[in-house]
C-alpha cells in the first residue's frame, strides 16, 4: 500500500488584532506579498461573522493567513491567546541572501538583537523573530550538506527515537 503525502502547506492560520500593522509586518518587513485579501460576512458557529482574510504569499504557492474579525466580541472569541513559547514556531526554509536581505530589513525597521535573533544548529542556521500577533518565525538557511544530512537522520529516525525515549538522552547532532 502506497503512502501519499501532503503535497505542500495550503496555509496557516492566525487571529490578528491589527491588519495593517500586520501587512507592514509581514510585506514591508519580512517581505512576503500580500497575495489575496478576503472580505467576507458569514455565518458561522451559531452567529453571523464579518471578518478579513488575509494571505501573504510563500514561493510555493503556501500562504500565511491572518483573520481578523469586525465585531470586538467575535474577535475576542476567536484570538489566539496561548502561552508564549519559542519552541511553537513555523519555520520556513530560505536561502542565505534571503536571510540576509530579511536581516537588514529587521534591523532597519528597529527591531533589536533580542526581537530577532539567528541561532546555528549546526545542521542550519535560523533566523527567528516574532510577529505582531506573537506567532513565532523561523526562517531557515540549510547546510551545505543537507541531502547527506536529511539521508542519515532518516535512516536512524526511529531508532534514535526510541534510544531517547528509552532514557539515552545523548546528542547525535555532530553538526554543532
């Protein structure tokens, strides 16, 4: 039996409170295109709901999503509101001269050391800032040798997983 996947990320979906600060965010900051706004009245859950939908485009064809909702109750109800956490992000993977290009726009647009920060894994290095909404971003550059990388972690994936839940919680990223 033939296993099929998931063809790529459609788009991921997030409450924002600001469309406009949001759009400066994710356009003229991080430099994704705002590629479709929609307005929509609906109902939805038991009520009628009027909201935007926006969608700031990635190379292949995903999307980040943003809704945001013209009644303060419905936007109440609806928010995002979750512990902050680094380790709850959505990584996308970039080339160096994007990072860079991304980097210079941050710095530029104020943001510090502490709101935007790279992070060498060994097997990548990552760029990670917070968007107006509190979803975390990662932007990552892969290793040159990414393929002989990606080939051994697969080959030991679930070996190294049951070896770590069975209590060896040593390192296997020689990478660092």
């Amino acid at each position: 039996m033939s296993q099929t996947l998931p063809l790529r990320l459609h788009h991921h979906a997030w409450i924002t409170d600001d469309q406009e600060a949001n759009r400066r965010f994710y356009e003229d900051v991080i430099g994704l295109p705002l590629v479709a706004t929609w307005t929509e009245r609906e109902v939805l859950f038991g009520a009628e709901r009027v909201y935007s939908h926006t969608f700031y485009g990635l190379a292949d064809g995903g999307a980040l999503a943003f809704f945001q909702f013209a009644n303060p109750e419905d936007q109440e109800e609806f928010k995002t509101d979750v512990h902050f956490t680094p380790w709850r992000h959505i990584a996308f993977k970039v080339e160096h001269e994007t990072q860079e290009a991304m980097r210079k726009r941050i710095a530029a647009a104020g943001y510090s050391e502490a709101d935007a920060y790279v992070i060498d894994h060994g097997f990548c290095v990552s760029l990670y800032i917070t968007d107006p909404n509190g979803l975390m971003l990662e932007f990552t550059v892969d290793h040159p040798d990414v393929e002989k990388i990606e080939a051994e972690r697969r080959t030991t994936a679930h070996a190294d997983l049951a070896r770590w839940l069975g209590g060896d919680h040593t390192s296997n990223n020689h990478w660092r």
